[in-house]
C-alpha cells in the first residue's frame, strides 16, 4: 500500500509540474516504461544511445564473466539482442543510426584491456573490427550515414587521443586531430560534420567543444568565452548538445547550432549540475543534478533552460537515479534507471503522452488526489 501511495504521488508531483510549466507553453507530460535488464539471464542493463528508431548500450550478468555485453533494441518495444562479438571479453555499443551501431570491445584481463574501435550491422556476426593499424587503443562513438567516429591513441600520437572518422572499415579511417594541439576526441557524427573536444596549450589545459567537416584542417573551436571549458556528446541537424564549465566551477548542459556565439545555458534557474546527450534537432535530453551530493534525474529540454522537464516526476519513486541518452523524432525519451548508488541499472523509456487538454489535466489531478486520500484512509 505504501508503494502504491508513493507511486501515485510521484505521479500527481508529475502532472502538477506539468500544469505548472512556465511561460504559459504546452505542458509535456510522460509515461514511464521499464525496459528492464537486458536479454534473458542479464541482471544490469545500461541504454547508452539510440538513433534511427533503435537503441543500444550494455547488459551483464552471471554468464558474461563480470564484463558488459553490447546490447540491440531493433525497436523501442522489442527484445533486446546480444551483439557481443564472441572473440572478446567484453564490448558496449554507445551510438545507432538505423542501420548501424558503434562502441568497442576489448579482450585481454584487466588491467590490460585492448579496446578496439567496433561497428555492427545489427547482429554479433556482422561486427566490424575499426582498430587502426599502428594504434594501441580505439573507441567508436558515433555512427551516421556510413561514417563512425571516435578516437585511436598509440606511440604515433604520444599515447594521447585523436580524433577518427572512419567508413566502416579500419583501412579507412582519417585522423581529424589539428594540428598544435595535444589531444582530441570525436564523439558525434551527422552530415558529413564530426563534433567532440580538443585539448592543448591554446585552451589552457581545458577541453574546448569542437567541429569538423571530415577532414582535420575544417576544425571549429565551439568553445564560448564565458565557458572554461566543454564537450560535445551528441549531434543531430544543425544542433550540437554537451556541457561546459562556468568559472565557478559548475558544469552546465550546453546547446550549440554550429558557432561558439550560438551557445546557450541549459542549466535551469537552481539546479546544481547538468548535461546534455542527445539532440532530435529541436529537443535535448541529458541529466541534471538538483543538489550537491544529490541523485542525477533525466532531464528533457526544447532549447532553453526555462523549458526543462525534470523525468524523475514522472518516474516511479523506486527509481532514485536517471539517466537519459537518446530521443526520438517523437520526442521519446530513452536512458536508464536505477534503485540507488551502485544498484543494478534498468534500460528506460520516457514515453511522450499526446498533448491534452488542460481540463483533461486537471480532472486528472483531481482523481489522482482522490486516490491518494482513499488509499490513507484505508491503511488507517
């Protein structure tokens, strides 16, 4: 009975905020699904990105030997599959597009892991080795349209990272790294253009948010003069999502549309921390920390930091800890969940609930409260 007050109150908290929503614009309101663990036999399961209707990440359990397996959604309703290629000893997939999925998978016992940048076409025996010859290490972590990106490191680099745009094969890989600085990472892809960081002695030890067009002399540096430091996550349109540092400290989730003058705070009025994963274009979805100390919630946006939507209120009580990482055209929200600190992790779906009308809304908050009232006096 508790439980069930707790959920409906999480659930009135929701609606309430909804009803709420600041500047007189359309409330967004949201059902939570649990996609539970992963295939059959996992008990954690991690969703890390998501694209072209399907969504990938990591799941492990008794049989995976203590390491994460890469995991396929074909579709947000569907079974997940285990991609892991077999000659591994563990792997992740971090980004899809629809038809392709990115991440890495290493071999060897800790601590001497070998990371190998991966692409897959859906299923474990389509994986395609992206490790460049004369590279120590590799990750893949984004793919679009036949490209994926990442970075290698190795004695040719001074064992920093580059940064990698490849075609599906490792042969075919071009390090973006410009030239001058120390290291670079690449971690979004779309159109043709590459988005992630730098790092050198011109952004003072800092990371700065970077963009590329394929090729390493077309490189931007994002990073605004307000911010010490940033990086992108994820890209899609002419938007670009990450974080930045304030010269305070705080980390704020950023927005970008191609320029270091376009980018904005997302970081809302009061709330300690956050950043941004993933763009649809015209929404943004990452995690924002309400307080020092305090459980990350999922958080969705539409651009400015007025319209943030906190998804821990309509995320049952259980679940302390939330994490988005990819959003549909729909505006769907993906990520995942956990218990607590440390607790087994639960993929997690956000699903957007068709606008209604405001008397529908408070009707609805009505019944909720009635609900809640009842259910009291019966424990009494």
């Amino acid at each position: 009975m508790v439980r069930r007050q707790l959920w409906v109150r999480g659930a009135v908290v929701g609606v309430v905020a909804a009803l709420l929503a600041p500047g007189g614009q359309a409330a967004l309101e949201y059902t939570f699904v649990d996609l539970g663990t992963g295939p059959p036999g996992f008990t954690s399961a991690s969703l890390l990105g998501g694209g072209g209707g399907q969504l990938v990440g990591a799941a492990m359990g008794p049989s995976t030997g203590g390491f994460g397996h890469a995991v396929l959604w074909p579709s947000p309703g569907s079974a997940p599959i285990d991609v892991h290629p077999t000659s591994y000893a563990g792997s992740a997939a971090l980004a899809a597009d629809g038809t392709q999925q990115a991440g890495y998978a290493f071999s060897g016992i800790p601590p001497n892991h070998h990371f190998h940048a991966m692409v897959w076409s859906g299923a474990a025996a389509g994986a395609v080795d992206l490790h460049p010859a004369g590279f120590t290490e590799s990750y893949a972590q984004g793919v679009s349209q036949g490209q994926q990106v990442g970075y290698a490191s190795g004695a040719g680099t001074g064992d920093n990272p580059h940064a990698i745009v490849w075609s599906g094969s490792a042969s075919s890989f071009t390090d973006l790294h410009p030239t001058g600085y120390t290291s670079s990472n690449a971690r979004a892809v779309y159109a043709g253009r590459q988005a992630g960081g730098v790092l050198g002695p011109q952004t003072g030890g800092a990371s700065h948010a970077a963009l590329w067009s394929g090729r390493p002399d077309t490189f931007m540096d994002l990073n605004p003069s307000w911010l010490t430091g940033s990086g992108i996550f994820g890209m899609y349109g002419n938007q670009q999502v990450g974080s930045g540092n304030l010269p305070a400290g705080d980390t704020h989730a950023i927005l970008w549309t191609g320029t270091a003058d376009s980018a904005i705070d997302l970081n809302p009025k009061g709330i300690f921390g956050s950043t941004a994963f993933a763009t649809n274009g015209s929404q943004q979805v990452g995690m924002l920390q309400p307080l020092f100390g305090g459980y990350f919630h999922a958080v969705v946006w539409s651009g400015t930091a007025e319209s943030a939507v906190d998804l821990g209120a309509f995320t049952p009580t259980v679940y302390q800890w939330s994490r988005a990482r990819a959003i549909d055209s729909h505006g769907n929200v993906f990520g995942a969940v956990s218990f607590d600190w440390g607790s087994p992790l639960h993929a997690a779906a956000w699903m957007l609930v068709p606008e209604p009308t405001t008397l529908a809304l408070v009707a609805f908050v009505g019944i909720a409260l009635g609900t809640r009232r009842f259910g009291c006096r019966m424990r009494d």
